[in-house]
C-alpha cells in the first residue's frame, strides 16, 4: 500500500491535480501495481480526503473562532485551537499499533512546530488505519507527507528533508 501512496504523491504533489479515485485505480493499474496493493490504497486515500474535508469545514453551524489568544497560523477557521499546556494522551491501542519510534516522531514534529494539532490528529487517524504493528517509522512518514498533501501544503524544505531522508544511512556526529 505504501508504495502507491509514494506514487500518488510523487507523481500528482499538487493534490487538485491528482484524478477521481476510479480513474486514479485505472492509472495504477496501468502503471503495474497489484490490485490488492491499489484497493487498499484507495480505501485508505478515500479516509484520509473525507478527514481533510471534515477538518476544513469548521463548525456546524459555520461560526468562528472569537478568540485570537486561541488562534493559530495554521489552525481552520472555526476551530478551537489546543491550549499550550494541554496534553494529548494515547490509548493503549494507539501506543500499540503506533510504536514508541512513531510516537517520539509525531512528538518532534509537534515540538518544532510543523505538525498542528489538527494535523496531528488526521496523522493519528490515518496510522491506525495502516498496516502494521507496530508502525513502521518510515511508514509513518509517508502518511505525514500524505496529510500535507491533502491539505495542498508542502512541507517546508528541512521538514521535507526530514521526512525523506534515509537514516539507515546517516552519521552519528
């Protein structure tokens, strides 16, 4: 499954250019990839575009947020914004599924201000929908790449790097 996700994004990075799922199944078929592989991909794409949508609604009854000590550069109109002491706890089954490497990951992210809390969230979210127990870490990339891409941002150039970089082979200085 990971391998279409790295397709789809490396070959439609500006999402609006990416086609329907249907048609996008036909491309990836034509491409080589193995139904299995595509089906599961497109199930997993599918929930990911329906918690972006949900994300960039806002509220129900399309109100916004009255609170500017609350608001956030990247934060949705229309939603509440975590407070800096509030903490997010993971269920056993998150920390499971997750992995203490996925984890310490999704927490730099957030410590260095790149990873929203709404974008923390649809992270969480689509990593319990993925295979694997417990996550791998490169995995766990891919899918923060693929919540970026939803939302039409691209990381910015060091995040870009982090995500993509191989550490099997780096140096300890």
């Amino acid at each position: 499954m990971f391998e279409v996700l790295v397709y789809v994004y490396e070959n439609y990075w500006q999402g609006d250019a990416c086609p329907e799922l249907h048609q996008l199944s036909r491309k990836l078929t034509a491409v080589g990839f193995e139904a299995e592989e595509i089906q599961a991909a497109l199930v997993w794409l599918n929930g990911l575009n329906i918690a972006a949508q949900n994300t960039q609604v806002g509220l129900p009854d399309g109100s916004a947020v009255n609170a500017p000590e609350l608001a956030l550069v990247n934060t949705p109109p229309g939603f509440v914004t975590q407070s800096a002491g509030s903490l997010r706890v993971y269920s056993v089954a998150e920390q499971d599924h997750l992995g203490a490497q996925a984890l310490g990951f999704v927490s730099f992210l957030e410590a260095s201000g790149v990873l929203p809390p709404h974008m923390r969230e649809i992270v969480i979210d689509r990593a319990m929908a993925a295979p694997g127990d417990p996550l791998a870490l490169d995995d766990l990339k891919i899918i923060v790449l693929m919540v970026y891409w939803s939302f039409g941002e691209e990381p910015e150039a060091l995040v870009l790097d982090e995500l993509c970089d191989d550490t099997e082979f780096r140096v300890a200085h």
